[in-house]
C-alpha cells in the first residue's frame, strides 16, 4: 500500500487534534493509502518532545524545510492565522496538497491570495472545518436535502465559550489582531457561517455588531505589563440567505458558563431540527408532518447503521467524540484526493466564507447592511 507522508506545521490544540487524526484514520477507514506522519514542525523547543509524544518520525523548526522536502505529500497547517497564507503558498507551489486550519487567512486579501496560488499550481486543498464531518450534522444536511425540512426560514447559530471572562487572563495570540485578525468572529463565526453555507446555502447581505469587553490584559511573558486587545471578544450578526431565508449568528468568548456551546437550529416548513455540539451524537427533530397528536422534538441518536458514519467506529449507541471529526475529515480528503475530486471542505469556501466574515466587520463599523457577493 503506498504511503501518504504528512508534515504538520504547529502542534497546539489543533495540531494534537490532527496528529491524533493522522494516526487513527487508517484503523477506522478502509483507504488506498497507509498515512505516516512522517516530519512535525514547530519553532518552539517543545517540537521534538511533541513529535514523541504525538507519534512523528521526525521533528524540524525551519518550517521552508519542511515544505522543500521532496518525501512529503501533504502540508498541514495548523499555525496561528497570520501564518496560513505564506505556509499554504509556499507548499501549493512547491507541488504539495495543503490542508489548512479555518479561518482560511485572517483577512479576505489572504484568502484571495491562497485560492489563486491553489487554483494557479493544482495543488489538491482541504480546510479543517470539522464540524462538517459530525455525523448529526451531516445527517441535517441530508434532511434538508430529502426535503424532510421542507422550505427552510431559519438559521440560528451560536458559539459560545467563557475561557477569557478573567481580566488577568493574557494577551495570548488569540487577542492579537497582527496574529489571528479577528477574535471570536473568525474563530467560532467562521464555524457558523460555514455551516450556514453548507446547510442553507450562499447569503447575499449581513449586518454585523461586535464588541471587545475587555481592552487591555497581561502580557503573556510579563504579566506586570499590559497591551491593547485589538480583536473582538463576541461577534453578532443578521444574515439574509439568497434562498429568502433569514438567520442570525453570536460567537463570544463572554458566555459564563459555556465552554464549547456551539448550537444551531434550522426551521422550516415541514419541520425543525436542532443540533448542540454538547451532545454531539444527538440532532433533535420536530416533524410537522407527524400525526397532529403526535407532534414533538424527538431527540435521533446518530450512531445507527443507516446514518453517517454508522458503523466506522461502534456498534449503535456506542458514542464517538470531538476527536472523530478530524479522523472523518482526514478520511475525506485522502478519499477525495485519491479520486481526483474536490476536497470537502476546501479553500474555495474558506474564501466564501472569508467574504461574509469580512463584511460583517465591515457592516459593524458603517453600522450599514453590507453585501456578502
Ligand atoms: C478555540 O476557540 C477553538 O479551539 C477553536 O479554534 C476551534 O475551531 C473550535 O473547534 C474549538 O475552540
């Protein structure tokens, strides 16, 4: 069986993510390719101890190294925003498939400039919005195609975490706009509006309201000292669809109480569907097409055979975690990669959804609806 060498560039919370992907993709799919995590790389002097623990063969901090070796195949990006674009360029032009973190890049320019330089080399693209490969989700989107929705109206999304409500909480890279471009918005919106254009469709205009609750913090390195937020600490906006339906997204980093709450609901003219990521196995489903005296939210366990994934892991009931959305993701662009299709999902909607992630800020600041298109 031939082997698929990935280098992987970062090897925080989501480099662990994807190295535990990499390593357990092939235990659970039947696939034309054996996945080695062949090189790690990280600036920091933790990388080689990571490569150790996380299972590379190799560990290297000279990240154009990486990208120049001819054994690799695949380029993982897995950095802080601002380093997508020049990490995802380099690797598309020196022939590699690139599979890139969201956002896509911290500004639309960056984006722009990573779907052409993809688009320009052929280089196959993938983009780790993980979400997509719930199978709760991926069982919504096949209601709402079944036409078991029927005529959506709604979209209503949040994602909702506490982990920054302590002022003393550091200015970590997360709070700097020259690091990540924008806070929650671009890291939990970009989930949301992803899943908007996955489950409803394109939008056509927003209008956005963001704010930042706390404007100075202690500098990671010394906490004696302090510097500016310059990103937002919650993001809202209103979103019209191009197929008439109207929504609205919140991300915020404010939430008391909420870790990881990323919840959405879709309503439409023959039913409702519900999914909260706390319960990540469960989609909630109201069907109006139900007996009149036997209408109500039922809650669909989506571990059984006849839905997504049914099968890979457990047997029905046995539930599967945070963890398996990168191995079903992984699982899917090795697929579409080895039938020379379109990686799901790709750059070109990271681009599109780097479109409406900037004109939400843009619509925050004219205080104006803007358009997405
Ligand atoms: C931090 O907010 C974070 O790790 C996001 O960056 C991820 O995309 C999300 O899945 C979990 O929370």
């Amino acid at each position: 069986m031939r082997t698929l060498n990935i280098a992987q560039i970062g090897h925080g919370f989501m480099g662990k993510a994807h190295s535990n992907a990499y390593r357990q993709v092939n235990r659970f799919f039947d696939l034309p390719v054996q996945v080695h995590l062949h090189t790690l790389c990280g600036r920091s002097e933790g990388v080689e101890e990571s490569a150790r623990q996380l299972g590379w063969t190799h560990a290297e901090r000279d990240w154009r190294k990486v990208i120049e070796n001819p054994e690799i195949d695949v380029i993982d990006v897995s950095t802080p925003g601002h380093l997508h674009a020049p990490m995802a360029i380099a690797a598309a032009e020196a022939g590699k498939a690139v599979w890139c973190e969201k956002p896509l890049g911290n500004t639309l320019a960056e984006a722009e400039s990573m779907v052409e330089a993809v688009t320009r080399t052929g280089a196959a693209h993938g983009l780790f919005h993980n979400y997509r490969a719930v199978p709760a989700i991926q069982l919504l989107r096949r209601m709402i195609d079944d036409g078991r929705i029927g005529q959506i109206y709604h979209f209503r999304a949040v994602y909702l975490q506490d982990w920054i409500l302590s002022p003393s909480f550091p200015r970590v890279w997360r709070l700097q706009k020259s690091q990540t471009g924008t806070g929650a918005h671009g890291d939990l919106n970009a989930h949301l509006i992803d899943l908007a254009h996955f489950l409803v469709g394109g939008l056509t205009e927003v209008s956005g309201l963001m704010r930042t609750f706390i404007t100075e913090r202690p500098l990671p390195d010394d906490p004696s000292k302090t510097g500016e937020v310059d990103v937002d600490d919650a993001a809202l906006a209103l979103l019209r669809f191009e197929s008439g339906a109207i929504g609205s997204i919140e991300a915020s980093r404010f939430a008391a109480g909420r870790k990881n709450y990323n919840c959405i609901e879709v309503n439409g003219s023959k039913g409702s569907a519900v999914f909260n990521l706390e319960r990540m196995n469960e989609l909630q489903f109201f069907d109006r097409t139900a007996a009149d005296d036997a209408q109500g939210f039922t809650v669909i366990n989506v571990t059984d055979q006849p839905h997504p994934y049914g099968g890979t892991y457990w047997p029905s009931g046995h539930i599967i975690g945070y963890e398996h959305t990168f191995i079903n993701l992984v699982a899917g662009f090795i697929q579409a990669m080895e039938r020379g299709e379109p990686l799901n999902p790709n750059f070109n909607d990271g681009l599109r959804t780097q479109r409406v992630l900037e004109a939400v800020e843009r619509s925050h600041e004219s205080r104006a609806w803007v358009a997405t298109v």
